[in-house]
C-alpha cells in the first residue's frame, strides 16, 4: 500500500490511512482511528465504519493538524490488516431456536 500517513485533525482523533494531498485538504483511504491500549499498545478502529471509505474521505486543510509517516512496524501492521479484510464482519443473524413444550 502505497503514502501511509497518520492525519490528525482538530478534534483529536488521529486516522492512519492511504494519504493523497488535495487542493483543499486531504484524502485518506481506508481510514481507521488510532487509538492507545493498555501497556502502549495502539488499537485500530474504522473511522466511519457504516460508510464506504475505499476510495478516500476528503478532509479540509482547516480540520487537519498534521500530517507524518508512520513508523515502519505500525505502517506494516496496518497494511497487513486492509489487505487482509481483518476489518470486514462477516454478517451473521443469530436467530435463537424456540421449542414450545406442549
């Protein structure tokens, strides 16, 4: 995956993604929140999870903080997780079985 950046925007959150500089702002594919575990740990979580992110949220320049390279591990594991669908729930209904005793 090619220009894996960390954006943070003004209200906090910081989304790793695929960057692309925009004439107004930015574009992150596939963006997901970072978000610091226990024992300095990082989780990702889908930013915009009921929305379809794959071809980039635009972000005006006014709601962006910064803009950095990942380190490598982190950029890694990322990639790996989009590549491999780790993010998609498969959908499943749990329907429960009733039994009537007559």
């Amino acid at each position: 995956m090619a220009n894996v950046r960390i954006v943070r925007l003004t209200s906090g959150e910081e989304l790793i993604g695929e960057f692309t500089k925009t004439e107004t702002g930015v574009s992150v594919k596939d963006p997901c929140v970072l978000i610091p575990s226990q024992e300095g740990k990082l989780l990702f979580v889908r930013w915009l999870p009921y929305a379809k992110t794959d071809k980039g949220v635009e972000v005006a320049d006014s709601h962006v903080m910064f803009v950095l390279e990942p380190q490598k591990e982190l950029e890694e594991h990322y990639t790996g997780a989009i590549t491999n669908n780790l993010f998609v729930p498969k959908s499943k209904i749990a329907t429960p079985s009733l039994s009537l005793a007559t």
